[in-house]
C-alpha cells in the first residue's frame, strides 16, 4: 500500500500545480490528523494530493461513507453514556484483556 501511494505522489509532484485549495477545519481534527502525516512520512499537502487522485482513479470518495442506522446510533449513544464499559488505550490491550 505505500508503494501505491509513493507512486500516486510521484505522479502528482511532476503535475503542474497552480490551483490552490483552501478550506477551514478544527484544529484539533487538523493535529491529529497532521500527526498521522507525520508517522508516514508525508506532509499534508502530499495527503490532499493522494486523496484527490484517488478520487480521480476511482471515480468518487475513495472510502465508504454511510448514515448510520438507528440500531447503530443507538448502540454508539449507549456506548458514550455507559460508565460500565471498559476503555482501552489500544487495541493490543483489548487483545490482552481477552486473552487473544
């Protein structure tokens, strides 16, 4: 996978740039994600580029994008008003709690 998207980059930094795009996003959302760029060695800018082509390849959003049914908004309004559940800082936790 990060062969493809290396050569997603390649394709799109020998492209003419000269359109910008600007949108404004919450700060909090913008680190987090900015963070996750970082862990992969491409800046934000690369990202916004990697999605765009992708949406180019694919023909629309290059993920699956769903309203929620009510059993599942239910379940996910349950699940944040619950005291009883137990958190995990990651998901080797969960595994080692379950003995998996």
């Amino acid at each position: 996978m990060v062969y493809f998207q290396r050569a997603i980059l390649k394709h799109t930094k020998m492209s003419h740039k000269n359109d910008r795009v600007q949108v404004r996003i919450e700060p909090e959302l913008k680190q987090a994600a900015e963070t996750i760029f970082s862990q992969l060695g491409i800046t934000s800018g690369e990202a916004i580029r990697m999605f765009y082509a992708q949406v180019k390849m694919r023909g629309g959003i290059p993920f699956e994008i769903v309203i929620p049914n009510q059993d599942t908004l239910s379940a996910m309004e349950e699940a944040e008003q619950s005291n009883d559940l137990e958190k995990f800082d990651s998901f080797k936790d969960l595994r080692k709690k379950l003995g998996v």
